[in-house]
C-alpha cells in the first residue's frame, strides 16, 4: 500500500508541474501580446511616413498645377482639418469605437487564437 507521505509527495509534484505548464503559457501568450503590440506601432509608424510623403507630393503636385507656391499646402492642410473635425465629430458614436475595438481585436487577438489551436 501506499503511505501517506508518497501520496503528498505524487500530488506536490503534479501540482508544480501544472503551475509550470502554466507560466510558460502565461509567458508565451505575454510575448505574443507584446510582439503584436510592437508590430502594431512599427506599420502605424510606416503609414505615417507614407501618409506624410504622399500629401507633400500632393501638396506640390496642386501647387505647380494651380501656379500658387502656397495653395497646394493650404488644400492639403484644409483636407486634413476637414478628417480632424470628422473624427471628432463620430468620437462619441458607438459603431466607430465598436468597428476600431474589433479591428484591434482582430489584429492582436489572431495570433493568440493561433497560439491556442496550435495546441489542441
């Protein structure tokens, strides 16, 4: 028969085994989060600097078309406070924070459903 004390000794080590099992998913979802996170910020970054090539082409593009040195910039600028001004318009609107909130959920909840079905 079994004694008391291998008994204790079975199921200690059953128990630090499943909170080891458990760290290491912890960690591994932790570095996922925090890979996605980064990669997030490094395409916003990229899309900024498209984003700003693309309307100073466009800015000088309506300056030597319209001969002005200045009006290109000045439409540019105006498209800009006209997005501003929308978008804080629709700041409050449930759908607009729902549609960003899945977005987000999407790009950063795939890689944890993955991770997930990786391991079943």
């Amino acid at each position: 028969m079994l004694n008391i004390s291998e008994i204790t000794q079975t199921i200690k080590k059953l128990v630090e085994t499943r909170i080891n099992l458990i760290k290491q998913d912890i960690q591994e979802e932790i570095l996922t989060l925090t890979s996605r996170i980064f990669l997030l910020v490094v395409i916003g970054g990229l899309m900024l600097l498209v984003l700003l090539f693309l309307s100073l082409a466009l800015a000088f593009f309506l300056s030597s078309y319209l001969e002005s040195p200045f009006s290109g910039f000045l439409i540019v600028g105006l498209l800009f406070l006209l997005m501003i001004l929308i978008l804080y318009k629709v700041r409050d609107s449930k759908s607009f924070k729902q549609n960003i909130q899945n977005g987000l959920k999407n790009f950063i909840g795939s890689a944890t459903k993955k991770l997930n079905s990786d391991e079943e």
